[in-house]
C-alpha cells in the first residue's frame, strides 16, 4: 500500500526545549512574528518559571546566534564571574576533597554551595539583553508576558521537576535538593508541602513573586537586575546573610561577545563556542573521528565504541589539563586543534592503546537548553543553568541563585582556583553546522559532564548515519569521560561483552535514555525536522 500523504503544514520556524510550557511561549512569539532570539527569550523566561533549579534569572548561561541577513554569527558569553570579595584563601582550610563525580569541591559545612556565600555574579540576564538588543525584532517588554502568565497562574510538577526535586547527592559529597527548597521561607513556600516533603508530579506551583520581578525586568530592562529594583534585593539579601556578592560585582558585569570555534567534519562546518565553555571538546572528538569511517564501523558496535570512547577520553584529559578562563589561562587552541595532535591521537586509538582520564570537572545535570530557528533563517542555540543551586530565594523576587563558587578549587595556586572576577570552565555547548555557509543544524543538550559527548553522539548520528534529529537524540548513547565506560540500558549485553573482553569496565545506566539531553533542529533542504531527547518533558514545534 502507498503510504499516506503527508497532511502537516510544513514549518517555516521551529524551536525545541525540554519544556512544554516554555516550547509553547516560544511557539508563540514565531507566530507573532518575533525572531528567532526573540522565540529564544520568551522561552527561557518561562523555563526558568517551570524549572526552577535548572535554570533562571539567577543563572548562568551561553548562547550562539547566526544571522544569515546581516551575516553576523556569534557566542553571547552569559558565565558568571567570582565575586570581588571572594579570595583564593576564602576555604583553604575547609578543604576536604574533590566531588567524587568529578564535579566540584567539597568543604566544611557546604558554604560553597548552599547559602549566600555559594553565589557568583549571575550572567544571563545581561547575555538575553545583549542578544535582544543585536537579534530581537519584537519589544522586551512583549517576551514576558508568557511567563509572568505561567507564574501567576500555576503550572503542575512534571516527572522531570519532581525528580530534580527528589535528588539526593550526598553520595557525591554534595547536598539533597530538598535542603535547597527549604533554605529560605520563601522556597519553603513555594517548593514544600505542608508536611515539609516536596511537591509531587500534578503539584500546582504558583510564583506571584517572579511573576512581579518578571514584570519589573519587562518594564525596565536588565538595568532593573545589575542596578535597580532587583538588584537591590539581591544586594541587601547578601549582606543580611554574610554574602560575597556585591552592588558592583552586579554593576559591574558585562557579557562577552566572542566567535566561535570552527571544525571542519565530513565537508560540513561545525561551530562551537570557545573556552571558559566546552565546545572544544567537541571540536577535539570530532577532528579524531574524522580519521575514521564510523559507518563502516556500525553505529554502536563494540569497535565504534571503543574507538569513540577513546576520542572522548583523550579530548576530556586535553582539555582538564588546558582549559579555564582565558583570562587567567591561554589555551593552546592551536595545538589542541592541529592536525599533527589530531592525527597522534588516531594514531594511538588504532594501535589499541587506552588513554586515562581519572576524573573530569564539569557543571551539575541540572542545566537546561533550546533550540530555534525563524522563517528567514536565523538560528539561535542556548544552554543556561544555575550549575549546583544554591537555594538562596532573595526575599520576594521568587527566583532561585546559583551556586557556581562550588565550581571553584578551594586550594590556592591551581587552574581553577579562587579569583575575583574569574571565570570557571563550563561544559555548556550550544552547537550550530553548516554545509557551506548555510546552517543545517542546531543542537544542544542539558547534562553536565556528558553535554559535550551527548551532542557529539546527536552530530555524528545525523552526519555519519543519516538519522533525522529525533532519531539521534534518541539513540542509545554511551560516555567515556572517565576510565569506565557508561552505556545506556538499550545498548546490548553483548557489545557490553565485547567491550569488557577488551579489557574496558563498563557500567550499564538503568536509565532507558541516558547522557544528558539532546535537543535540536535540521534543516536540510530549508526542511525543518525538529528532535526532543525523550528523557524530559518537552518537544519540537513548528510554526507554519
């Protein structure tokens, strides 16, 4: 029987989030005409109402924009900045060990992540403005209203925020989120029951407190968050507290504007941004595969694997040893890229050799993205996240704060220690490729450490197998960003096997979608195909 006829109006703009809330405000500003970072904003507005410990106002965050009209194409650099008042000796002596996840620091009593003193400069308010001001078409003011209405009138716990909820990381040497939801009243209020336990799946939450800040930034710009009426509650929270951060850390803060990192990859161009954030990872694995013809290999077979695994292990060891802020680090991008590194390091994996990574540092899980693109072509990709939060709620404002100075080493005189105005490393990837200089993919992903591998995985399934986007992000994905080797529970007892008789140790997820959360948009052809990691809650829409 033929098959039947295709019935769907074909989109002219798309955008994906993990979110369906935040997907349908964004929807929503495409139809009204708004560009794609306008779509990007009103999305992320309300993602940070109805993700409140993944991503918010208080957060951090990077982003990239092509625009093929104008011809511009940038990073908009959202990181955080180490308060001026926070010293290299700030915990020296509270020092007691490294995360055993490889993420973060460990000291006595939690100060570098729970409280006050666990805040760095928030960045992505300042980053959407920027954005708004080169990329926006429709007012400030307009991309609001979705999320001012979904803080007002309430949107339910879904799975995912539930499980954010219940997550306990004191096998990590970090804290159960729930001591996070009740730090402060108002969190107490809005995230608890009655009985002190979290709200569960079906839990109305309403935010009247952000919906009033919301406003307030709608009305009067990012100046109201770095110098007005929300930074002054955010100020005087901190010194009621015993807080770091300062009336002129807020004032003081700029985004970045940077270009990013290009690759070439099976004749397309691949661009990621560049340090403190980790498209150069990215950019690492992708030159090393390149060396190899994976689909003659067959997609996760035991030998595709291994060689993956390999590039990823080498890459996260390249950059632990190179990467930090540029400002206090040069990173030896040129090297790192070359064809004579590039090409040892194939070397090695075909002699059979096993690179060690004994650990990596990268952001919490608990980080969010999206993806959008408008009907004259500009695309847009962006991950924000709180890092680990820090369950500060300054009183009224009814957005959470970062955690960030959990990023940062306790102990002098290392790469990533202590410094005012410093700048810590961050897995965030926001990705664009382009066949020529036309784009035919975005993609990003939430998930911490395994960002980087996690979109590499979603590249290479569309470019080397020919998968539609929803088909990449859903495939079974596996991690090497230590010496094991993490699998998903859809990858076979068998290849686990092979690998293990390789003399690799394997540990199998019992999560049916595991390695972050890969979301994105194709646009072969000016067809947009949009793919939303089935691990979260949200999905792709198109806008005809």
């Amino acid at each position: 029987m033929p098959r039947p006829a295709r019935t769907m109006p074909v989109a002219r703009a798309m955008i994906t989030a993990p979110q369906p809330e935040a997907v349908e405000a964004g929807a929503d500003i495409l139809r009204a005409g708004g560009s794609a970072v306008d779509a990007m904003l009103a999305c992320a507005f309300t993602q940070g109402v109805v993700d409140p410990l993944m991503c918010g106002l208080g957060g951090l965050g990077t982003i990239q924009v092509f625009d093929p009209a104008s011809g511009r194409h940038q990073i908009i650099d959202g990181m955080g900045t180490c308060p001026g008042a926070a010293t290299a000796e700030l915990w020296a002596e509270d020092f007691l060990g490294e995360c055993p996840d490889g993420f973060g620091f460990i000291v006595k009593g939690n100060a570098n992540e729970l409280g006050r003193r666990a805040v760095t400069t928030p960045g992505i308010v300042a980053a959407f403005a920027l954005a708004h001001r080169q990329f926006g078409r429709l007012p400030w003011s307009d991309l609001f209203a979705p999320a001012i209405r979904v803080a007002r009138e309430g949107w339910p716990v879904r799975p995912h925020v539930a499980g954010v909820f219940a997550t306990n990381e004191a096998p990590y040497g970090r804290l159960p989120y729930i001591e996070k939801l009740r730090l402060t009243p108002d969190g107490t209020r809005l995230y608890l029951r009655p009985d002190g336990s979290a709200k569960r799946i079906g839990d109305i939450i309403r935010n009247p407190d952000l919906a009033d800040t919301l406003a307030v930034l709608a009305r009067d710009g990012a100046e109201a968050f770095y110098t007005g009426e929300i930074a002054a509650r955010i100020v005087a929270d901190q010194k009621a507290h015993g807080g770091l951060l300062s009336a002129a850390d807020l004032a003081g803060f700029a985004p970045r504007v940077n270009s990013p990192i290009t690759v070439a990859y099976r004749g397309r161009k691949v661009s990621v941004p560049p340090p403190p954030t980790g498209g150069i990872t990215i950019a690492q694995i992708l030159r090393i595969l390149e060396r190899f013809d994976l689909a003659a290999l067959g997609h996760n077979t035991p030998e595709y694997i291994r060689v993956v695994a390999e590039a990823m292990k080498i890459a996260g060891r390249d950059k632990d040893e190179n990467i930090g802020d540029p400002d206090f680090v040069t990173p030896p991008l040129a090297r790192m890229l070359s064809d004579e590194w590039t090409d040892a390091q194939a070397a090695r994996i075909r002699r059979g050799e096993k690179a060690s990574l004994t650990r990596t540092l990268a952001d919490a899980p608990h980080t969010t993205t999206l993806s959008a693109v408008d009907a004259g072509g500009m695309v847009v990709s962006v991950t924000h996240t709180l890092a680990t939060p820090s369950g500060v709620i300054p009183e009224g404002t009814g957005f959470m704060m970062n955690g960030a100075m959990n990023w940062y080493d306790p102990r002098p005189g290392h790469p990533s220690s202590i410094a005012p105005g410093k700048r810590r490393f961050s897995t965030l990837a926001p990705t664009i490729v382009f066949e020529n200089d036309t784009p035919v993919m975005t993609i990003g992903a939430p998930g911490g450490a395994w960002i980087g591998i996690a979109i590499l995985q979603g590249i290479v399934n569309v470019l080397d197998f020919g998968m539609t986007m929803q088909e990449a992000v859903q495939a079974p994905r596996f991690s090497a960003t230590s010496d094991k080797i993490d699998i998903s529970n859809r990858i076979p007892r068998a290849t686990q096997r092979a690998l293990e008789a390789m003399g690799y140790e394997v540990v199998r997820s019992p999560l049916t979608f595991a390695f972050a959360g890969v979301h994105g948009i194709t646009m072969w052809d000016g067809v947009l195909e949009g793919g939303a990691d089935p691990q979260r809650d949200g999905y792709p829409a198109g806008v005809a």
